[in-house]
C-alpha cells in the first residue's frame, strides 16, 4: 500500500467508525504508529478535517463524507447481490433502501465495469421460498421486530411450534426483549429475545410468530449480550443412530440436517449419527427417507416409527 491509498485508506476507516486510536490504525494499515501521526499530520494540511481527543483518538469532522472513488467488477457484485438478498428478505422499509441503494451503486459505476457487472448478475439467481409466504409472515414481522429493538421496547405474540403428539402444534403467548435477529438457510429469519415465560434467552422463527404488538414495557440489552458471539445453550441430550443406503449418501449429505453430528460411510452403508432433545423431532425427516433408511437405535424411537409406519398403512 503506498502513501496515498494509505491516507485515503484512514480517511475511510474513520467515516466508517466513529473515534478510531492511532493504535487501531496501525493495526488496521499494518504501520507503525509514527506513520499514522505522520499521515495524520499530512491529511490536516490538506484540509480533512480531522478531529484528534488526546486520550481517545481520531475522527472525522460531522457532515464530512467521502464517497467512494471506484468498485472492481468483483466488489460491485458482491453489493450488488448483498442489495438484492435484503430486497428479498427484509421488510418494506429495508427493501425499499435496498433499491435506492441498488440504483446509487450502479449511477457511479463506469460503463465497462456497469457492463460487466450486469453480464456477471445475469448469471447468478438467488432462490428462495414462495414470495407471497414471506411477505405475510416473516417479512410483516421483522419491520414490528426492529422497530422494537430501536425502541428498546418489548414484544407480545402468539408463538406456533411444531412438537411431537396427537395435534402436532403448541400455541403459547410469548413477552419477550428482543436482543437480536439471525437468518438461518434452513428455518429463515430467527428472533433472539429473553423470553418472560421462560425466564431464558429464546430462538423464536418469525414466519411462526403471529399477532405480534410492541408493548409500553422498555428493556435493555445486558452488556455482556454479543449477537456474533452468541452461541445458543445445546440442550440436545438424546443420540439417535440411523443407517442409509450407500446410493443417496450424497442426498443425505446435502439434506444437512440440523440434529446431525456424525456420518460416516461404511461397507453396510452409511451410518449417521443426530443428536436431539427428543427423537420426535426427527420422525418426520426419517420417514421421508422411505425403506432406504434404518433406525438401528435408540429402540424406543425404532418402534416409534415402526407405530407410524403402521398408521400410514391403514390409511392405505
């Protein structure tokens, strides 16, 4: 990095971060701390207006902005795509940004690089669930949900689980402090919030959450709470051993089901290993793989789905 993609570098990573120590900018440049009060010294003069706090760092004089000079091919799409993901998956509100932020982007692009872009959007397609589910459940959802998070305000709904029994569904009314929210490939949006029934921080599915209000009640986020940090209790206790057919070992691969732990492929098949909290939770999964799988324990969940297997053909 030479000395002028090093400034602008500084000038960059002070518009993204509020106050920034020259200790932090030598870390992020890979320089010595001289060099940044040399560049800072440099970049004064040329009139950024850098405001230095002895004690607490470097930052950038409110209102000053920098926009950005050019994007590469590669780093265009990756906006690109990343705008596209959030029109698809967020609420009105952030989709509507997302298209506004979508045009911007492409109105400072150069012909060539726009071109080429565009020919390397056309040949990548995002997939998803049906639009319309989406839009009634989960995407309603996640504008009530921020706008509670930025409130700090907490939530009431009726949660819809799955569990094992006669009528296959739990309705509960659920109070809640929203921490946080995570998108997961397989189940979508998810809520992280202490739960005032549970006493507990949660994982709740949005497109399960229905009638949900922002209550009066106010919360704050405990301090020692980091969303990227955060690694959910594993209350998974029970082992469930299940044998494949060898020919869709590679179905059973690219299934990636959540409960899995360990597989491995042997001369009699492949042999695979779930971890649950109880085994009904992966009835439906098994039974889906027809006669090309075999519960081999525990015997309890083998006669479980032998019960099963019986019902369904008295149906037939």
């Amino acid at each position: 990095m030479n000395k002028t993609e090093r400034l602008l570098a500084i000038v960059m990573e002070l518009q993204r971060s509020k106050l920034l120590t020259a200790d932090e900018l030598a870390e992020v440049l890979g320089v010595s701390i001289r060099t940044v009060y040399r560049d800072m010294q440099v970049l004064s003069e040329a009139g950024v207006p850098i405001v230095g706090e002895t004690g607490l760092g470097y930052s950038l004089m409110e209102g000053y902005f920098l926009p950005p000079i050019s994007f590469t091919v590669e780093e265009a799409v990756s906006l690109l795509l990343g705008a596209e993901f959030i029109e698809k998956r967020f609420d009105p509100a952030y989709r509507n940004s997302a298209r506004s932020s979508h045009r911007k982007i492409e109105a400072i692009l150069s012909r060539s690089i726009r071109e080429e872009t565009n020919r390397i959007q056309g040949s990548i397609r995002l997939l998803q669930k049906d639009e319309m589910a989406i839009m009634t459940r989960e995407k309603v959802n996640l504008g009530i949900i921020r706008e509670a998070m930025l409130e700090g305000k907490k939530l009431r709904f009726t949660y819809h689980k799955r569990v094992a029994g006669a009528d296959g569904n739990r309705v509960t009314v659920r109070t809640v402090s929203p921490f946080g929210l995570a998108h997961d490939e397989q189940n979508g949006w998810l809520l992280l919030a202490f739960c005032d029934l549970r006493e507990d921080i949660r994982h709740f599915r949005v497109s399960r959450i229905s009638d949900l209000t922002v209550t009066d009640d106010t919360f704050q986020t405990p301090d020692n709470f980091n969303l990227q940090s955060y690694r959910p209790k594993d209350t998974r206790s029970i082992r469930v051993c299940a044998l494949f057919n060898s020919e869709i070992t590679d179905k059973v691969e690219e299934a990636n089901n959540y409960y899995m732990e360990t597989a491995e492929s042997k001369e009699d098949g492949y042999h695979v290993t779930f971890r649950v909290r109880q085994p009904e939770e992966l009835l439906s999964w098994i039974l889906g793989w027809g006669a090309d799988v075999v519960v081999t324990e525990p015997e309890s969940f083998k006669n479980r789905v032998r019960e099963e297997i019986e019902k369904m053909k008295e149906r037939y």
